[in-house]
C-alpha cells in the first residue's frame, strides 16, 4: 500500500511561525509549526525543541486539531480583512486632509469633495446698535443685554442632509462646536448676552447642537451632529468662553442653512 502523505499548513496566513496547537486524545497537546499525517504516525515540529517528531497516528486528536484550525483560520482571514478595510479608511482619510486648505475655517465634507463655508460677519447688537465683532480683537461689552448676530434671516450655503459632517481648522486653542440660531428680522441670533452691572460679569446664551469631535490633525477635526438636525439655521463657531476676568467676547461663525434647496455644490 502506499504511503499517502498530506501536509498540512495551518498557519499558512499568519506566516510558518505561528504556533498551532496538535491537540492528544488525552487531552493534552503538543505546539507546533506544521505537521504530516502519515500512514500510521503524524510528524510535526516542535516549536518548543525546533526540530521534527513524530508521534502515533491513534493517540492524535485530529478532528479537534483541524476544527480548531479552521476556526483559527476565519479569524485570521477576519482581522486581516478588518485591518485592511482600517488602513484603507486610514489612507483616505489622510488624503483628504491632505487637501484641507490651510486657512482656518469650516469645510463641508460633500463626498470626495470638500466646500468652504464662508465667514459670517458676527455683530453685537445692544440698543438698536450694531457694532462688527473683529476675529482677533474682541470688542468692549457694557452692562444690560445684548445679543449676537449675523445678517439676513437664510444663510448663502445650505445642506440637504441633516447630518452634516465637517472638517473645521481653528486659529488657535480654542472651544468650538455647532449651534441652532434663532431667526429674527433680517438677521439671526447666534447668541444672548447678559451683562451683570458692576462686575459686569457675562452670562452668555446659546443653543448648542451635540457633537461628535475627532482630531485628525494639529488643530484640525472633523466635528457631525450626534443626532438629525431640523431644518434651520446652524453655524459653526469657535469662541472664547467669558468670565469675571474677561469684559470682551470673541466668536467667528461660519454659518449654513439644513434643509430646502440642494446645498451648495449638488
């Protein structure tokens, strides 16, 4: 009769190091890099002496051995697939950002595509006067209430999804995320200002929108909606917080509208 050999590469993804457990009927096993089932014997390598044994045939569980390898086998094909899948989304993500400009700002991300939301110009209004809020020098606030706002009851860019995602660059350290605005006549409020007489303490109002935040470069995120957003009118904003020490506010908003015509770009 002749002598029939099959050999078996069970760690033929992971590489010839990978240990294989060549289980006994006893119970016990024995680790292996590959092995042959002969007619009557199975030899192996012994990954603990690295050299070849053999062992009888009768006293080698292999139904267990080959369905242990099987199984090891969909995993290793699994998490091969995983982190391929991983370094492809890796690859792209790189590359988009790659082609993030380097102004700072908000950028819709629209497929492959990323559009730039304009700058709004944001306003102080107390009394009925209007004075421009500059980027990097914050302006005086007095006593009384007073309101943020920008111009024009629609923002020019609009988003058809109500999940938008964004890439968004800061200037500098500092907090940012998305808010609802309020409409008004001809403008819409970004947010309500509370000056405390005296210490003239600022107690600011705004309509934050829960975010998800994920920094993808040096002051460069990629910030969406945690939930559907109703149509309406949004901003982006990065700002510095107010406190007893501070008697100035800093904002900049980049604002766009969810919902009605198609956004821009589409």
């Amino acid at each position: 009769m002749p002598r029939v050999v099959i050999l078996l590469f069970l760690c033929g993804l992971a590489g010839f190091a990978e240990t294989v457990k060549l289980y006994l009927k006893d119970g016990t096993f024995q680790l292996v890099r590959e092995y042959q089932v002969q007619t009557d014997r199975v030899r192996y390598y012994s990954t603990e002496r690295s050299d070849w044994e053999e062992i009888p045939k009768e006293l080698v569980d292999l139904d267990r051995t080959k369905k242990e390898s099987a199984e090891r086998e969909v995993v290793v094909r699994e998490e091969a697939k995983a982190q391929e899948e991983e370094d492809k989304a890796e690859r792209v993500m790189k590359k988009e950002i790659a082609a993030i400009p380097q102004d700072p700002g908000a950028y819709y991300i629209r497929g492959d595509n990323l559009d730039p939301l304009k700058q709004a110009e944001v306003k102080v209004v107390s009394d009925k006067k209007r004075s421009v809020l500059k980027v990097l020098s914050p302006i005086p606030i007095v006593s009384g209430k007073a309101t943020v706002e920008v111009d024009g009851e629609v923002a020019a860019f609009r988003v058809a999804e109500d999940r938008p995602e964004f890439y968004f660059r800061l200037g500098r350290e500092e907090r940012f995320g998305i808010i609802k605005l309020t409409p008004k006549k001809a403008a819409r409020v970004v947010e309500k200002l509370n000056i405390v007489p005296v210490s003239n303490e600022v107690v600011e109002e705004q309509i934050e929108v829960e975010t998800f935040k994920k920094q993808v470069g040096e002051l460069v995120f990629k910030i969406w909606p945690t939930k559907p957003l109703e149509p309406g009118e949004y901003a982006v904003i990065e700002f510095t917080p107010t406190d007893f020490t501070n008697k100035s506010i800093s904002l900049q908003a980049w604002d766009f509208t969810v919902g009605g015509a198609k956004s821009k770009g589409k």
